[in-house]
C-alpha cells in the first residue's frame, strides 16, 4: 500500500500546475504542448486536485483519475459542447474538448504512471524519514 503525501503537498501541486496549464491554454494556439503535454499535465492536476479534496487511497486515486480523463475523451466523441446552451458552449469547449483523440488517451496514461511512479517513489520516505 501506498502512503498518501500530506495534503498541503497535492494542494501545492494543483496550484502549479493550473498555472501552466493556464498558460498554456493562454499563450499557446498549436504545437505538440498545447496538444499532448497539456493532455499529460492535466490528468496530474486532476489527481492533485481529488487527492487534496479527499481522503482515498493513492490506488483508488489514480484509478478514479483515469476514469474520469477517459469518460471525458469519451465524450468528445458526441461532441458534448453542442448539447450544451450558447452561454456556456465555451467553457463546455474548454472542460471537455472539442475532438476526440487516441493520443490524448495515451497521454492520459502517461500522466498516471507518472504520478504512481513518483507516489511510489516517495512512499519509502514517509515511512522512513
């Protein structure tokens, strides 16, 4: 089993990477980090983020965190923006996406075996400082 960081550390975590992301999302139209590193950062955010606002497991952590990036791809495939009123069409855009993408998918992946490496990783720390 693996020991979950403090809070303070995954809340830290959020906050740095919903900065870049932000930038990203700013200052960056095309290229291969708007299109696949956003993808991998967002899933470690999204971990950070249910880990800070929780009390679960690293496992069910990681687990839930992919779920929930694969049910979002997913729905790219009905274009789900386009159910949604006009008002809100482009933050629909910008949470769910507007194409689908086996890639991103991938880099979904990615994102969580980086996280459970470092999880992993870090484990033998906390239990022997």
């Amino acid at each position: 089993m693996i020991l979950r960081s403090k809070r303070l550390l995954y809340i830290i975590g959020f906050v740095i990477l919903l900065g870049i992301e932000t930038a990203i999302a700013t200052y960056l139209k095309t290229g291969f980090i708007r299109a696949n590193l956003g993808d991998f950062l967002v899933v470690i955010l999204l971990y950070c983020l249910l880990m800070a606002c929780s009390n679960i497991s690293v496992k069910t952590g990681l687990f839930v965190t992919l779920a929930i990036s694969f049910l979002i791809e997913l729905l790219q495939l009905v274009n789900l923006p386009q159910y949604v009123p006009e008002e809100y069409k482009n933050v629909a855009t910008l949470v769910f996406g507007s194409h689908f993408s086996w890639l991103d998918l991938l880099m979904y992946v990615l994102g969580i075996v980086l996280v459970w490496g470092i999880e992993n990783f870090k484990a033998p720390l906390i239990t022997n400082p």
